[in-house]
C-alpha cells in the first residue's frame, strides 16, 4: 500500500464512525465516516485497499479498537415479520452445555394471539429456543421435548432486558425480566445441551438454518446478547439489567460476538436503554 493512500485510511479511521452495512462481512464489523470531507471510504473500498497484500498492522488495530468501542452501542433492528430476514451468530466455543444464562435486550410489540422465537439453537433438532407463546406465556424449549413455561408481563416497545437461566442437575430453570426473577421450576434435569448447532436471532429453524415460518419471526430491536455456560448470580444479573459489561458472556459476548445478517436487518447505534 502506497505512503499516502495509507496515511488517507488511517487518518479517516480516526473520525467519528457510523455502521457500515453494505458490505456483510461475518467475520466484523466495518466502519465508515459520517463527516462527508475529506471523502469518506466505503467498507469495499477499505478492503480493496488492504487487499491482496494486507492491512498495516497499525490500521488493523484502530480497526479493531473502534469495532470494541462500538459494537456494543449496537442493535438489531428486524423492521417487518418476514421469514427471510436473520442473524447468524459465530459462538466464540461450542455449545456444550449442562447449566447456561442467556440474556438479551428486546424492545418489540406483540400482539394477541402472535407466537415469535426470541433465540434459536438448532442441533438435530430444537436444543435450545427461546419463544413467546400465542397464550402470552414465555417459554424455553431444551432438547427436542415440552417446553417450560412462565407468564410475567409482557415484553413492549420500551427496551426490557430479558435472561433464562438453566442447571442440568437440578432442573432449575427462571426467567428473569428486567433484573427481576420469576419462581423457579424444575426442567430437563440430568440432560446436557450438544454442540455443533447453529445459533440465529429472529427466526425458528425447523431444520439446521433454514425451514422458516414468517408467522413464528421476530418483529422489533435486538440487543446485548450474552450466554454462559454457568447460572449467574441474582446480582450479577440485576447488575445486567442496569447496563454493566460484566460478567462478559463466554461462549457469546455482545462487545466482541461475531455474526452474519440476512434479509432486512439493520444494524443502528443506541445510545442507552432508558
């Protein structure tokens, strides 16, 4: 790469950034200039630059310093119910689970008698699904079998941080809404959840990512999804609810997750969840 096309890619790698979504890379996220000058670099045209011989050291980690400042500002924004929009996500290790919590930030409208999957984890099967219920009810489904499930209010348009935890061997299982705990019911107990499936946001795979049904899609804002494979404590929970990074998720982190969209999925800041 020439001195000076470098010195234009770093330095415009040093304003302010909004998502660049016309390039899908699943592997990160790429960013490009809001401030029209000097001109702004389009997300092919950086990797078009980089490419064959690669980035500069340098600018690959302004690159990936702005990605962990920003990602997780991030959401998924599903703007219609439609079986052809999804997000794929890359777990940074397997799913090979006896006990996880799952939590997320949702804000979405739904209506009377509408069922939709919150998460989906598909291995030979339904290993672990997240929905809400036609009745109202919120449930997770472990395993192929019944679900379990839990009625508390409903989730609307205003931002709610949502968790589930699970042990395998008790069973125990709650729901937690915005920091706060359901009762616990007993679920699944002495089972393990298998690795190699494929983890989506915003749809239900009846098959290993594919098979969907536009009536059972999510319609709304996605954020802050995190899994680990242990129970959190009820105040490492609630400390979640109010916006703390931690514990980080160790098999998805929302600051570090990788993913691939499909569809109409936009990919927009927010700032708070207030």
């Amino acid at each position: 790469m020439a001195p000076r096309v470098f010195l234009t890619v770093l330095f415009s790698l040093s304003f302010t950034y909004i998502p660049c979504i016309d390039a899908q890379d699943p592997g990160s996220i790429h960013y490009q200039r809001a401030d029209p000058a000097p001109p702004a670099l389009s997300c092919l045209q950086l990797k078009k630059l980089c490419a064959p011989r690669g980035c500069n050291q340098a600018m690959e980690e302004k690159r990936e310093q702005i990605n962990a400042d920003t990602c997780k500002k991030n959401a998924l924004i599903f703007t219609e119910k439609s079986d052809r929009n999804y997000v794929v996500l890359h777990p940074d290790k397997p799913l090979d689970l006896s006990a996880f919590t799952l939590c997320m930030r949702l804000a979405t409208e739904i209506e009377a008698g509408e069922e939709i999957c919150l998460f989906s984890y598909h291995n030979m099967g339904d290993a672990l699904n997240l929905w809400c219920e036609q009745d109202g009810t919120y449930s997770l489904y472990l395993l192929y079998k019944e679900g379990v499930h839990f009625t508390f209010p409903q989730l609307d348009t205003f931002w709610n941080h949502l968790c589930v935890t699970w042990e395998s061997s008790s069973g125990l299982t709650a729901f937690w809404i915005n920091g706060k705990k359901t009762m616990r019911k007993s679920y699944r107990a002495g089972f393990t959840i298998p690795a190699g499936g494929i983890v989506i946001l915003g749809q239900d795979q009846d098959s290993p990512g594919g098979s969907f049904e536009m009536q059972q899609s999510f319609y709304g804002e996605i954020a802050d999804v995190s899994l680990w494979d242990y129970v959190l404590t009820s105040d490492e929970i609630a400390s979640l609810s109010e916006g703390s990074r931690c514990p980080k998720g160790n098999i998805l982190d929302w600051e570090s997750i990788k993913y691939t969209t499909e569809g109409h999925v936009t990919i927009r800041p927010i700032n708070d969840y207030e």
